[in-house]
C-alpha cells in the first residue's frame, strides 16, 4: 500500500509528463523519418553525418521492423511509441521479478518497478524515445529461455534485437561457452534473414555499409559516456586511454573465466546475470559508443543482490549504481568546471567503478581458494 501509489505516480511522471515533454535530444524523429522514408521508397541513409544532432543508424532490417510507425502522423506516432515502451518497461520490471523467485504480489516488484522509473536510463529512454526498452525485454526473455533450455527461442529473443541495434551481441559469446549452438541458429539467422529481406526493399542499402558503418566505428566526443568518447572530449593521451581500455578487458576476462568456473554449474542464474552485466558493461567502456541509457540492461546485475554470492552485496558497487543511473544533475553555478566534469562523467566513473568492483570481488574470492587450497569448496564460495 506504500510503495504502490509512489511507483504508480512516477511511472506517470516520467511518462506522460516528461516522456511527451521531451527534452533537448530527440531520438524518435530520425526513426520516423526513416520509417516515412521507406514506405514511400525515399533513400534512408543520406544524413549529414557531420552534425552532432540524433542520427539514423539502425539496418535494413531494423529500418524494415520500424516502418509501422509511419503509418500515423509523427506526434501521434510518438506517443504511441512511448505507451507501448512504457508496458514493456512494466513488463520487464515483471518478469526480472519473476526471473529471481519472487511473486508478483511481493513487495520486490513496486521496488524493482520505482527503481526503474527513477533511473536516468529509463527517464531518458522514454524522453528521448528511443528503442532501449525492447531491447531490455529482449535480454530477460533471451535469458528466461536460456535458463529454462528453449535454445531456439531464446536466440529468437535475442536475434530479433540484434535486427535492430547488436548492443546485446556479445552475450552471444555465453552461448558459445555453454555449447548451445541451437541458439545460435535463431540468434544469428534470424538478423541474416531480416536483412536479406530488407536489402531489396530500401531504396539506398548500400549506403548503409559506404556510409553508415564507418560512422558507427568512430569515437565521437559528445554524448558518448565511453573511454574513448570521453578521453576525446577531455583531450586523452592515447596511450592512457589504450592502458584503461585493456585494463577494462583484462579484468572482463578474468572476472568471466572465474565465473564461468565456479558458479555455471551450481547457480547458474547467477552466472548468467553477472556474466551478462560484465559482458556489456565492459562494452559500454571500451567500446567506440557507451551513452548512459545503455545502463539499464545492468539491471539483471544489480538483481543479483538478493541472491548469496552475488558480486554487488557492497557499498562500492551501489555507489558505481548511482553513478551510471542518477537522474540527479551535477551542473552548478558556483562550481561550473567542477560540476561540468562531475556531470560529464559520472556514467563513466559508475560503469567503471562497478566493473572494477565486481572484479575485486571476484579476485578475493580466487586469493581465498588459493589460500586454502581448495578448488572444489564451491558451497562455501557461492555463500561468501
């Protein structure tokens, strides 16, 4: 009865009012645009590349799966957008309850639903209306298949974003270290098909590997939370953003191989969500592009804390949370160039702060076996 009226009331907020409001980045008229041009045969990647306003950047097959929405005009098409972005945020705040044990009358999930909606990632999700929150759905049904062993489905789940947006695409290498090669046949042939489906029906594809692809393997210097987006804005030496990024995937590496030797086979719930959450959020810091509303799919990472063994039971971990995820604003008047760099990188500094957490977690827990020099006390591990 208390927590209820709260997340009800700022699901609201951050819908209706701030979700239609807008603000000053606009992801969904690129979209449109895109989809209004394919129906009506116009090329679709013809943008000024140069600019720094939204850009359309998904393929074929993404451009063939949003063309729905020039069916209405571009407001009321929005609106709709937001509506349904909006069920499926609800959606997944149900199912990542579901997916830890918890029943839908339990005080877990109006949590898991307020803690949502009270991000930056799913506030800007719905004000810039852009595709995140499918692609979050995408990832839970992705990870319920895999763990209830639909293969065929589980890679239809993810395949079906990667026609889309490949953010999740890494995953795939979980597939790979758990032999489930059938969910490679929906994961992969289904992005092959939609694009092959799509290629004749866009009046310029080609343009999209000329001039569209290039683009995405650049490191551009605004909004863009990465290490190298953000050493480019603040004027980096390489070499100390090449050290940081391998650093990052060092600590990825390590922090997969020890899970996936101590916790695949005896939780193995655990070691999908924090392997997922190591996965990507090593991508959002060493990839070419990481912008702050990616930080919702940590959110089967963050759920782990109500499982024992989970790598996020600390203070630190919370506090790289709150980096990555707060709606609250940094920029001051009376500190500018302080609040300026606090508001410019405190995504950065919390993907950072959580990935190296997680790493030292994990680390302590390897220097504890090693200490005692036993390899198979797993029972103790995971309740550590």
């Amino acid at each position: 009865m208390i927590l209820w009226p709260i997340t009800l009331m700022m699901v609201v907020q951050r819908s209706l009012i701030l979700g239609v409001n807008g603000h000053r980045t606009d992801d969904f008229t690129p979209v449109y645009q895109a989809a209004f041009n394919f129906m009506n045969r116009l090329p679709v990647y013809n943008e000024n590349y140069n600019t720094v306003d939204p850009h359309y950047l998904y393929p074929p097959s993404g451009t063939m799966l949003m063309a729905p929405l020039a069916i209405l005009d571009p407001e009321n098409s929005r609106w709709t957008f937001i509506a349904v972005s909006v069920a499926v945020l609800v959606l997944c705040a149900y199912l990542l309850t579901r997916l830890f044990g918890f029943d839908r009358g339990s005080w877990v999930f109006p949590v898991v639903l307020f803690f949502f909606f009270s991000t930056e990632t799913v506030a800007h999700t719905l004000i810039f209306t852009n595709f995140n929150a499918f692609v979050l759905l995408g990832m839970l049904a992705f990870m319920m298949l895999m763990l209830a062993r639909r293969d065929l489905w589980a890679g239809v789940a993810i395949g079906l974003t990667l026609c889309v947006k490949p953010v999740l695409a890494p995953l795939l290498l979980l597939v790979l270290l758990n032999r489930r090669w059938r969910t490679l046949i929906t994961a992969v042939g289904i992005p092959v098909v939609a694009n092959a489906l799509a290629w004749p029906l866009v009046r310029d594809p080609m343009d999209f590997i000329r001039r569209t692809v290039p683009y995405l393997g650049e490191t551009r210097d605004y909004y863009n939370s990465s290490i190298s987006g953000n050493a480019a804005y603040f004027g980096v030496a390489d070499w100390l953003t090449w050290t940081l990024r391998i650093a990052f995937v060092l600590m990825a590496i390590f922090s997969l191989w020890f899970l996936y030797r101590y916790y695949r086979t005896t939780d193995e719930l655990l070691w999908l969500a924090t392997s997922s959450g190591v996965l990507l959020g090593t991508t959002f810091l060493v990839g070419s592009l990481g912008q702050g509303y990616y930080s919702m799919l940590l959110f089967p990472l963050l759920m782990t804390v109500f499982r024992p063994g989970s790598t996020v039971r600390n203070w630190p971990a919370w506090l790289g949370v709150y980096g990555c995820m707060t709606f609250d604003v940094f920029g001051s008047v009376r500190w500018e160039p302080f609040g300026r760099y606090l508001e410019y990188n405190k995504v950065p500094l919390g993907w950072s702060l959580l990935m190296i957490t997680v790493f030292c977690v994990l680390l302590f827990r390897y220097l504890d076996i090693r200490s005692t020099n036993d390899d198979t006390d797993t029972e103790t591990l995971a309740a550590a």
